[in-house]
C-alpha cells in the first residue's frame, strides 16, 4: 500500500502547485472578439478570471489589473461593474477605480465576499468579472488590441508568494473603419460593334487606412476575339495593373490612405450582338478593412445601346442611309454635308434648286421650284454631286428631305 501511496503522490502533488497558466484571463468587447470601431461608438469592455487550482491549497491570491485604456479611447464615467456590482470611479474601498489623470483601470479580482475583497483570492472554477465601457475616438488610424494583463501570486509556499501574471491567450479586437466610396462615368455613347470606355473612382473618405482594395468590372457584351483594356491611375501617384478574365476586369489597388483615391479606366470592342440592348455597367471596390457604409462601394449604371437599321434605313454601321429624294438647301457652315433633318440655320422658305445648273432642267422642275414627282425619284446623291461640281465654288449646299409634288398643270 505504501509503495503505492508513493508512486501517485509526487504526480498528485503537481497537479496542486500553481503555474503561470493556472489563471485564464478571457476579454471580449462587446461580448465578441473583435468588433469595428465606428466614431463614437460606446462599447463595453468585460473581463473574466478564473483560477484553474484549488483554494486555499494551494492559495491563488493577489489578482488585480491595472489596464490602460487604447490611445484615443475614453472612459465612460460610472460604467465600472465588479462581479455584477456598480463600483464607484474613486479610489475606495469598493476594490475598483478609474484613474483620470493616467487613464488606467484599477480593479481587484476575488471569488471570496466583498469585505475579501483586498486578499484578491480566486476559488476554483469560480470566476471573477470586471466590466466597463470605453468610447471610441472619432478617427482611429490603426486596430487596437485589447490585451490586459492580471499579475497575481500563488501563497501556497508560506510567506514568500511566487509571482506571475495572466494574459489573453486571444485577446480582442478593435478594427480601425475606412469608408469607401465608388463613383463612374461613361466616357462615350454605347455603339454596337463600337468601342465602349467607362471611368470609375474609388475614394477613401476614412478615417483608417483602406487595406487591399481590389476593383472588379464587369464587361457586358465584349466582342469576341478582343481583349479589354484597363489600368488603374493613383491619386497619391503611380498606376496599378489589371487582369481581365472572361467578361471581368479585376484590378488590385493596394492600401488606400485616408482622403486618397484611385481611378480605373476601361475600354473594350462591344459585340454586335449589343444592338438594342442594354448594357449593365457595374464596378465593385472591396478592402480588407471594415467599411462604414458598405452601401458605396458599388457603381451601376445603364447603356442605351441603339438597334440596328432594317435594311434600306441605314448603312452597315447603323448611320442613317441619305433619301435620294431631296432638295438642295444653302448651308451657312461653310461645309457640304448630307443630313436627314433640316440644317437648324435655314428656314424651308431658303430652299431653291440653282437655276441652269447641270441635273436639272426646266421640265425637271415644278411651278413653285420644287422637283417634279414623276413616280421616281426626281434626284439622286449622284445627282446632288453633279449640281454641287456645276456650281463652281458658288454657295454650299446641304442635302435635305423634301417631298417632290407634281404640278398642278400636269
């Protein structure tokens, strides 16, 4: 029996003697470990001790805290809480308090009665809380780690406690916001079987530091057999490359600062196929950073893009096929065009064929000057050339469409 007693007992032993790792500190804020620190925003910092041996033997004794509060951060007044009691911010006998002038919190943790409290000793499994709340800083540059640390002292030993201290094993996080905002622009007028170019913008209105900002745009209707291209323009200087896979364009920014931005350029060959559609646009900014307003990290936008003509109503590149029945009407411009709607600086009452112009003759034309209608066209665009070569540089003259009538003696 003896021999027996003596091989479990040094294991028995060790298992009595306090270690570093016999106290567990755990921190959350807000109940989480790790929360975004939104301008203003109260949130509540909480703290639970728990000793892992027994006590008295061994004693696990001393627990307290002294823990600064996080550059910026202040401390909301009255919001101290030990094991579940409203403390005052004085320095008493309630066992804890808030220092002003170093903004520390002070506490003392135990698992024995409030009149114990100054013995900061811990019963197994019985765990000791402090809790309050903290205001975070309007502009927060950076995360902050909420690592308080809880030295205690184990008085197993007699008179002469052996020393240690107790830290998070995952202490929380406050995340440092930015607040990014996406904007764009079409540069031109979709065109099937044109090119389309769209700009967007991607801003960072902070406070913190945008961390791996990527742009993804989306290519609706790229022709097929062409390649899209795109690059990013930095405000702060320097440009970024883009990958395009597919119908995607996917650009990595990089760290955006506070107040910079970034400008994305894209241009692509649309289908044919495009014709009298319409084009979703949309590009996306994505950070590693939490986001105040994930709402603005999206542009969208609508392309118009026109049908094609019908055949007979316009060429192959969807302009409008000229009416070879037309009048001839001065152009004050200065340049010989063809259009399909009256020029905006002549009236109809300006409009006269040339008289003795080549194209045209007396029994060609009608009583009030206008052509003839003699159930074909009374004048062709090569027509039209011919009486421009006939008038030797005299006046311009723009093509415009005008029925022909026949005259009321034929």
């Amino acid at each position: 029996m003896s021999a027996s007693f003596l091989a479990i007992a040094p294991a028995a032993w060790a298992e009595t003697v306090p270690t570093a790792e016999s106290v567990v500190v755990d921190t959350a804020i807000d109940g989480k470990k790790e929360v975004v620190a939104a301008p203003g925003k109260e949130m509540e910092v909480k703290m639970i001790v728990t000793a892992l041996t027994a006590r008295p033997d061994p004693q696990v004794c001393r627990a307290s805290t002294v823990y600064a509060l996080p550059q910026g951060f202040e401390y909301v007044p009255g919001s101290l809480v030990l094991d579940g009691r409203p403390v005052t911010d004085a320095s008493n006998d309630d066992w804890g308090a808030y220092d002003q002038a170093k903004r520390l919190v002070r506490a003392t943790f135990s698992s024995e009665a409030p009149q114990f409290y100054q013995n900061g000793c811990l019963y197994k499994d019985k765990p000791a809380t402090l809790a309050f709340k903290v205001k975070a800083p309007d502009a927060m540059a950076d995360d902050q780690v909420i690592a308080p640390e809880v030295p205690w002292a184990d008085w197993s030993s007699g008179s002469k406690p052996v020393e240690f201290t107790a830290r998070d094993a995952k202490p929380p996080v406050i995340r440092a916001a930015a607040d990014l905002r996406v904007t764009g622009s079409v540069a031109a007028a979709a065109k099937a079987g044109g090119d389309l170019e769209y700009r967007v913008k991607v801003e960072n209105r902070g406070p913190a530091k945008a961390r791996t900002v990527v742009l993804t745009s989306a290519l609706p209707h790229l022709a097929d057999g062409t390649e899209a291209e795109a690059a990013v323009a930095l405000s702060a200087g320097g440009t970024k490359d883009c990958r395009v896979t597919g119908s995607q364009v996917s650009c990595a920014v990089g760290d955006l600062a506070p107040g910079t931005s970034a400008e994305l350029r894209v241009g692509y060959r649309l289908s044919t196929e495009a014709a009298g559609r319409t084009l979703d646009l949309s590009t996306k900014a994505e950070t590693e950073s939490p986001d105040l307003d994930p709402g603005t990290n999206v542009w969208q936008a609508r392309a118009e893009v026109p049908a094609a003509p019908k055949d007979g109503e316009g060429g192959g590149d969807g302009t409008p096929k000229a009416d070879p029945s037309a009048t001839l009407t001065p152009n004050p411009s200065g340049s010989p065009s063809a259009s399909a709607s009256p020029s905006p600086n002549v009236s109809p009452s300006d409009s006269k064929a040339p008289e003795d112009g080549p194209g045209e003759s007396e029994a060609d034309a009608g009583g009030d000057g206008s052509l003839a209608d003699t159930g074909s066209q009374a004048l062709t665009l090569a027509g039209a050339a011919a009486v421009l070569a006939g008038l030797g540089g005299g006046a311009v003259y723009v093509a415009r469409r005008r029925r022909a009538t026949a005259s009321s003696e034929d």
